[in-house]
C-alpha cells in the first residue's frame, strides 16, 4: 500500500473479460491515465483480448497466477459472483486492494467471509455497485434534505431478457433477477435513506433453485421506518429504472433511464432537473483507485456488499416462506 501512494501509475489485473469485464477493460486502457492495465485472466487466455491497446496486456488462464503477478498493484474482479468469494481471499492474502463487481457473493456467508476477511487482514475491498455513482442518482441523494422525514420509498428496475450463456444460471447460485441487478436497488435503499434494512418480505414468479426468478416483488421496512417497495422483473422490452421517495415535506421522483430528477412540495410546487450521462463504470473504476492511492477508506465497502446480499438473502428466504417476513440481520456480527 505505502509504494502505491506515491507510484505515478498502478498496475491493474482485471479477472473475468466477458460482456461486463470488456467494459471495465475499455476504461482502464482509454480513460485513466494513472492506471495500466497490465494483465487480465479469462477461461481461455490464447484468445487474447481483443481491444485496441491491449497488446501489451499479460493474459492468463487462473486468478491465482495473476494475482500473485508483482506487476499487478490492485485486483478487478468482474465474474459472475459464485467465484467471488475464492477470488477475493486470494487477493486478500497478498495485501493487495480488490474491487469486485456488483453483487459481492452469491449468498451472505459468503459475502460476510468476505468482508470479514478483509478487514481483518487490513486490505481494501470494495463493491461496484455502480448505480450509486448514476448521475440522477447522485443527486437524489445529494438533494434529501427537500423531503424531510423518510417515509416511503418506492424503486423499480425493468431489464431486458437477453441472450445468455447456457450456465448464466450457475453463475448466480441458480438465483435471478434480485441478485443479478435487484441488489442495486436493495443497496439504494441503505445508501439513500442512511437506514439499515430490519424487517424483508418478498414473494417471486419461481422459487430458486426449481429455477432463476425472474420476477421479485419485495417489502422492506427500516429502522427508521421507511416503508420500501420495490419491483424487480425481466421484461421483453422497456427498460425501467425509478425511485419515488417521499418524506413529511413532500417527494422525490427519479428516472435514472432517462437521467431525470423532480421535486413536489407539500404547496404542489415543483422543480425539475436533467442530467447528462454518467459513465458508471468508469467513476467506480476511478473512484476506487482514489481510494487506494490515498490511502482512504472504500467508498462502496465490502461490509455495504454484505449488506445488500444479506438483504436478497433475507428475500429469498421470505419467498420460500410464502412471503412471510424475516427479521434482519440474519445473524449477530461484531464489526460492519
């Protein structure tokens, strides 16, 4: 960590290169001048990587041997989150600073080994949960003082049913839509409201693991005592990606699709607001490697990962139940 601080560039090893991986490759190579992308791992590392500006990357066929590659400064890890948990205590046992996309594990045991682990042995990990640094987003949070008291709040995300490997599935521990992209929306309600998530209800279309869901309908209340809803489903098209939050002086409605943000008073006065895209991939990249040459604390820690994975935990829980609550946390801790 001490040689990073003053290092003009860090040397970056990205693990996993599919649809999502290619993005965070991109960005690294084009978009930060004070990184290198200096190796990368796929499951068949003779198919190179195919970027402008990647030749001089070292490929490799197994996480351990980049990981242990000393022209590697920091771990990228974009996989799908079944291989997180091995990848990260990896990481973990060279000291070296690990950011690991969005959900941090497939299950909360895991995600809390994670978390656990690497505040034990001092090293940095952070979760990409990227829709934080959305523009609209941003700002909704940036402007909470407007609503005064939270008192309910009510998100939905719709995407798009695409093509997938046959083994997607696998990749996810046989779960679906709320873990895949739902646990943005499950991280929004924490990083918004300031609040811990206590009680989850939720009901699905199938249950895993008979199948991955591909609709979650879910009930969150907080310790303050914000009522959250929240919609979760795979669609043929039209995309969705709202918050509606209302307080004791009036509500919020954002439109992260169509990076939109407005504000009615209880006098039914109103302000509204645009904003231009924000590349959310590339200000988690940067935001995270801030962090690492200054020494600071992570921005998205693994403990909030653990969260966020805890509450879908708490979720599915509830739908194998009948949608009956379940009452977080789901076990004591003593840290995070």
């Amino acid at each position: 960590m001490g040689s990073l601080e003053h290092s003009s560039i860090i040397g970056i090893g990205l693990i996993g290169v599919g649809r999502h991986g290619i993005r965070y490759a991109r960005h690294i190579l084009h978009d930060i001048p004070t990184a290198r992308l200096t190796a990368a791992c796929r499951q068949h590392p003779e198919q190179g990587l195919p970027l402008p500006g990647a030749d001089g990357v070292t490929m490799y066929g197994d996480a351990a041997s980049l990981i242990a590659d000393p022209a590697v400064d920091v771990i990228v890890v974009v996989t799908p989150p079944l291989y997180s948990h091995d990848i990260c205590l990896l990481a973990v046992r060279t000291g070296k600073p690990v950011l690991i996309e969005k959900p941090l594990a497939t299950t909360a045991p895991d995600a809390l080994a994670m978390a656990r682990q690497a505040e034990a042995a001092g090293v940095p990990l952070m979760t990409g949960q990227t829709l934080r640094f959305d523009a609209t987003v941003d700002e909704m949070k940036a402007k909470r003082r407007l609503i005064g008291r939270s008192r309910q709040l009510r998100l939905a995300s719709h995407i798009e049913i695409k093509g997938r490997a046959p083994d997607h599935a696998e990749g996810y521990g046989k779960r679906g839509a709320l873990l895949e992209f739902g646990v943005h929306l499950l991280d929004l309600v924490r990083f918004l409201t300031g609040e811990e998530v206590r009680e989850a209800r939720c009901t699905m279309d199938v249950i895993p693991s008979a199948a991955p869901e591909t609709v979650a309908t879910v009930r969150l209340t907080t310790e303050g005592g914000t009522d959250c809803a929240i919609d979760v489903r795979r669609v043929s098209s039209g995309r969705v990606g709202t918050a509606v939050w209302t307080g004791s002086n009036g509500e919020l409605a954002a439109d992260w699709i169509a990076q939109e943000l407005s504000w009615t008073g209880l006098d039914r006065q109103t302000d509204q607001w645009t904003f231009a895209p924000r590349p959310t991939v590339l200000a988690t990249l940067t935001s995270f490697l801030d962090a690492v040459r200054a020494q600071r604390p992570m921005p998205i820690t693994g403990w909030d990962g653990f969260r966020a994975v805890e509450t879908a935990e708490a979720c599915y829980r509830s739908a194998q139940a009948g949608g009956k609550p379940v009452t977080l946390p789901l076990e004591k801790r003593t840290s995070g």
